[in-house]
C-alpha cells in the first residue's frame, strides 16, 4: 500500500471510530507527543484529548459526526503533511440541538513502527450558522 494511501485509510479510520465513540481506535491512530491547536484554547496533547474523550465515551459529552475532504498529501520520508477541509457536527445528550464547525486544517504525520500516525494538527474549524 502507497504512503498516501496508509494516509488515506488512517483519517477513514480516524472518522469511523470518533462517529462511533471508540476512543482506543483514536488514541492509537496518534503518536504519544500529539499536540492538536485549535482557535482560542491552549495546545492539547494526546493526554487531554484521552481525557476529553473519556466523556464521551460514558455518554455524557456530544456524539460527534464529520467529513473530511483531503485536498493535499505530501510524504517527506517518515513525515508527511495534509490539508483538509473538515465539516464536524455535535450533537448534544441533552437533546439541545447540533452545532456545526467547518472549515481548513493542516496536519503534521509520522511514521511510527511502520505506521502512519497523527503528530501535529492544527484546525481553523468555525461554528457554521
């Protein structure tokens, strides 16, 4: 399988496994230093994100559903980059209704044991009206 397609089948998996609330699927699609930047919160590393995914896990944060649209994969040895455009939808247990965020993303790869894995992310997700 092509670098581009490990890459490919890794965000397949990444959206699959958040739309159905399995964390352990996510936390091992990241490397242990993970760090995620999102608009106006500090940087989030693999610890938190397991931390804020254990909520949702229990049923008591948003069930979350989303598409991503690669538009850019560059493989640069055991690092590799992509962009995306990335549409999220929360849906609260409280019955409250949906948010919706979209917009572009930049994330950093590494190849870790042979496989790719999710270093870096940044996302410039806005709330949708």
């Amino acid at each position: 399988m092509s670098d581009e397609q490990a890459i490919r089948d890794l965000v397949a998996t990444w959206m699959a496994a958040t739309r159905d609330g399995d964390v352990d699927t996510v936390l091992g699609l990241m490397t242990d230093d993970a760090v995620f930047l999102t608009h106006g919160r500090p940087p989030m590393t693999k610890s938190d994100f397991a931390k804020a995914a254990e909520g949702q896990a229990r049923g008591k944060a948003p069930k979350f559903d989303g598409h991503s649209e690669m538009l850019e994969i560059q493989v640069l040895g055991d690092w590799a980059f992509m962009r995306t455009r990335l549409s999220v939808t929360a849906t609260p247990p409280d019955g409250s209704p949906p948010t919706r965020r979209e917009g572009h993303t930049l994330t950093l790869l590494r190849k870790d044991n042979g496989r790719w894995k999710l270093a870096r992310d940044a996302n410039l997700l806005a709330p949708v009206a």
